[in-house]
C-alpha cells in the first residue's frame, strides 16, 4: 500500500468511526427509553433498572472505543504524515484549534449526556420502593458507571498530548540508526 493510500484509508477510518459514534448515541438513547419504559409498565422490581443501565455502559463503551480509535489514528497521521511542510496539516491544525475554544468545546464522549440518562435510570428503581440492600447494590452499579465516564472524559482530555508524544517517541526510536554490540 502507498502512503498515500494509508493515508487516504485512515482518513477514511476517522471519518466513518466519527459518524458512527454520532449515530450511535440517539440509538442508544432510544433503546435506553425504551426499556425504561417497558420497565416502568411490566417490571415490578427496582434492581430490573441494571438491565436499562446495561444499555447505557455498552452505548458509552462503544462510543468511547471508537473516539480513542479516531484519535489514535489522528496521531498517527500526524506524526508519521504532517512532518513535510507541503503535507497535509489536519491533525496539527485541528490540535491547534482545540484550546482556543474556552468551554466551548465538544465532548466526544457525550459523558454529561450519559452522566444525566445515568441519574435518571435510578428514578424507576425507587418508584418501586426498594429494600436497602437492593438500594444499595443499584446505586453501587450506577456509581460506578459514572465513575468510568468521568474518568474516561479525564483520559480523553489527556489523550492527544500522550499519544502524539508516544508516537514521536516510537518514530525517533525507528529512525534512530542501530548499533552493534
């Protein structure tokens, strides 16, 4: 494969993954209110709202999945193709942009959405008066999802500085000419 089809192809790679996660938040939105709403009608158990959050951890996980994909890749472009200065300038030239956007800024993760759907999947569990126990194992599930988005949105927030050094460390060593014992 030419460079300029690696190229091309990984564009391309972006491109897709982007609408893809774009698509796959209303969907899972809709499966999410869905089953919320079937739960509402025929379940009568408050611990039935783990079966809806289930929906929604696997919604962010695949959209998280796919957001590191893309910027993975966009440091990939940039450091093995964005060195020329008659190259492309993509991926230099969006990271550039980034900061200059105080708070507004998108979040690639839509962690406030799921964070909100998180907190509201908790209203059909105490519409049917649970004991404790099961107050307890629901809240622990729901806590610790969003503790993963948080976290996940701090990681995303890191990501591109890592990688890009990362990748320029891995080109330098590939570059570098070996020595012989």
């Amino acid at each position: 494969m030419t460079t300029e089809a690696e190229y091309a192809a990984l564009r391309a790679t972006i491109a897709l993954r982007g609408t893809v996660r774009m698509i796959l938040l209303p969907v899972t939105l809709i499966a999410w209110a869905a089953a919320t709403g079937g739960l509402l009608l025929i379940a009568g158990l408050p611990v039935a709202v783990v079966f809806t959050l289930a929906i929604l951890v696997s919604g962010f996980e695949a959209i998280h999945a796919l957001h590191v994909g893309v910027e993975r890749i966009g440091r990939y472009l940039q450091v093995y193709y964005e060195g020329s200065p008659d190259g492309p300038r993509w991926e230099t030239t969006a990271m550039a942009v980034g900061p200059a956007l105080p708070g507004g800024g998108i979040d690639p993760l839509f962690a406030v959405i799921f964070l909100m759907a998180a907190v509201a999947n908790l209203i059909p569990a105490l519409v049917y008066e649970p004991t404790p126990i099961e107050l307890a194992a629901v809240g622990t599930l729901h806590a610790a999802f969003i503790v993963r988005v948080i976290r996940a949105r701090v990681a995303a927030a890191r990501q591109r500085t890592v990688e890009l050094e990362s990748f320029r460390n891995i080109k330098a060593q590939l570059a570098a000419p070996k020595t012989q014992p």
